[in-house]
C-alpha cells in the first residue's frame, strides 16, 4: 500500500517537477549564454592590441566594439558647412568713397535635420548706408550633400542716404560644397525684401569661402541690390568656423 500510496504522489507532482526542471534549464542556459556575449565582446576589444585607456576615452572606438555604425548614412547627415561668425571690410561700388565693414553669424544650427539661424549688419563708415537682418534658412537636402538648396525667410532693413526700406524678407538660398565641413564652397542666394509692396528690394548674393586653417576661412562676396536706386557691394574679410 505504501508503495502504491508514492507512486500515485509521484504521478502528481510529476507535472510540476518537469516545469520546474525546464524553468532551471533555460535560465542556466541564458546565463552561460550572457556569459559568452560578454566574452565575446572582451574578446573583440582585446583582439584591437590597445592600451585599455584608450579605449576608455574614445568614444568612436566604443560605438564600434557596440555596433559597426551605418557611415554613408552618418555621411549624408554630418553638415558640409560649419556655423561661422564673419567680420570684415566692404566697398560700395556705385560711390569711390563709400566704404564701410560687416560682420555676422551664418547658419548656426538650431534643428538637427537643417534649420539654421543667420544674422548681419553692414554699414558704411560715413553712415549713409546700412543694412541688417535676421533669416532662417531650411535645407531641403541632407545636410552633408554637396549641393543644398534652402527657402530664406526672416526680416531685413536697407537704407541708403535716407531711403529705408525693411519688411519680410524671403527668397531661395543655392550652397554648393567644394569640400567637406565647410573648407570650401561656394553660395547664390535671391532674395527679396517686402515682396510685392511699394517699398519691395531685390537682392542677388554671391560668396565663396575658402578654409586657411582648420577652423579660419577667408571670405568675399557680391551683392547687387536692385531698387529705386540700385547698387553693388563688395567686401573681403575672415570667419571663423565653431
């Protein structure tokens, strides 16, 4: 009778000693498998031959030993220009003496897919002439393509011997990139200030840059402004790249 009293309890609980049994098995198993992951890892930092602290304090090297990263998807989207901030001299063309300097901050990002913030002031050293502004600019391509095409919108004033003009201020940017993160290229924008209005300027822009350093470029642009009285600019001068 004892016998057969066991064998029934064993019947019982035979369910839950295969479930408990299969539970042990697969958590072992994920353990030794944790356990080779790991080693695997180690295995692949030790395979590089470096110095431990290396690998500590470079975060590149880190990103690879995590996961071989997608570099023409990284290529498309790292920017072909940097944020500049421009100063330098300027040159009326329409009147010998009218001379004057610039100076402003271009395309610094605020948007990780391509919305960049622009500013400048120009002004003449007698004071006749000035002009200011603030622009976004939205890159429609990745940012790391060569050529990039951005809509302008933001607010510009334009005064010259009295004439002010200022509004809205929108019209069409063309960057071409010569070289990658910004050593150089070269830029047409068309713009147009208080588009359609009585007081409506038009304004043409080309620039070029090119890099001397690593983070300093020379600069030149022209610029013709079309009105009730038209005019040219010309100016030289340095950016620095951050």
């Amino acid at each position: 009778m004892e016998i057969s009293m066991l064998n029934g309890a064993m019947r019982k609980w035979q369910p839950w000693l295969w479930t408990a049994w299969l539970l042990g098995f697969v958590g072992l198993s994920g353990l030794l498998s944790g356990r080779a992951i790991a080693q695997g890892s180690l295995d692949s930092a030790e395979d590089l031959d470096l110095d431990p602290i290396i690998l500590e304090e470079s975060p590149v090297l880190q990103r690879w030993l995590d996961e071989v990263p997608d570099l023409a998807e990284d290529i498309r989207h790292d920017p072909s220009f940097r944020p500049r901030l421009r100063v330098g001299y300027a040159q009326w063309l329409s009147d010998p003496d009218a001379s004057g300097f610039y100076l402003g901050v271009e395309d610094v990002l605020i948007q990780p897919r391509g919305l960049t913030l622009s500013a400048d002031y120009q002004g003449s050293f007698e004071g006749d002439r000035q002009a200011y502004g603030l622009d976004l600019r939205y890159y429609l391509r990745p940012l790391g393509s060569y050529v990039n095409v951005a809509p302008v919108v933001g607010y510009r004033s334009v005064e010259r011997e009295g004439d002010r003009r200022h509004g809205p201020h929108v019209g069409l940017r063309v960057l071409l990139a010569l070289s990658r993160t910004g050593a150089a290229d070269l830029a047409l924008s068309q713009t147009w200030v208080n588009p359609g209005g009585s007081q409506e300027v038009s304004l043409t822009t080309l620039s070029a840059g090119y890099a001397v350093t690593s983070d300093l470029r020379i600069s030149t642009d022209l610029q013709w402004q079309r009105a009730r009285q038209s005019d040219r600019r010309v100016g030289i001068g340095l950016e620095w790249m951050f």
